[in-house]
C-alpha cells in the first residue's frame, strides 16, 4: 500500500488527499490574523482536586501602523 502524496498548497480545482502546508506560510497566517490558546490542566490524586493550571495566551503580530495605547510608549 503506497503512502498519499501531499497536494500542493495553490492546486486549481477541488483538492483530494491531504494537504502540503510549509510551516512558514503557517505561521504567516497565524501571526497575520493572531490565534487564542488556553487550556486547563487538574492534577487529582482520588477523584481528589489538588493542584488546578490555566493557561490562556495570545499569539499576534505587532504593526508599526497601529500607534501604542499609552502617550509615553508602553507601561514599563
């Protein structure tokens, strides 16, 4: 049984198999557009809650277009 072949990322016509993405277009899209990820890690020792972590972050690129917030550059 031979593996699929990726499809090329700018193929004309409807796209079949799974598709080649290189991870610098990726994260050009990721960056251009921003992405949220949280989560929430319970450590429990017998149905027993002990220890609870949440992770929330935001991955975005920074513009020189956009004028910062604040008057004298930034908080710190």
């Amino acid at each position: 049984m031979s593996t699929p072949q990726p499809v090329p990322w700018e193929t004309p016509g409807p796209l079949t198999g799974p598709i080649g993405v290189p991870l610098v277009d990726l994260l050009d899209r990721v960056l251009s557009t921003g992405v949220v990820i949280s989560g929430d890690l319970v450590i429990a020792i017998a149905d027993v809650p002990l220890v609870r972590l949440s992770l929330h972050a935001l991955l975005s690129s920074v513009s020189d277009r956009v004028p910062a917030p604040w008057p004298d550059s930034g908080p710190l």
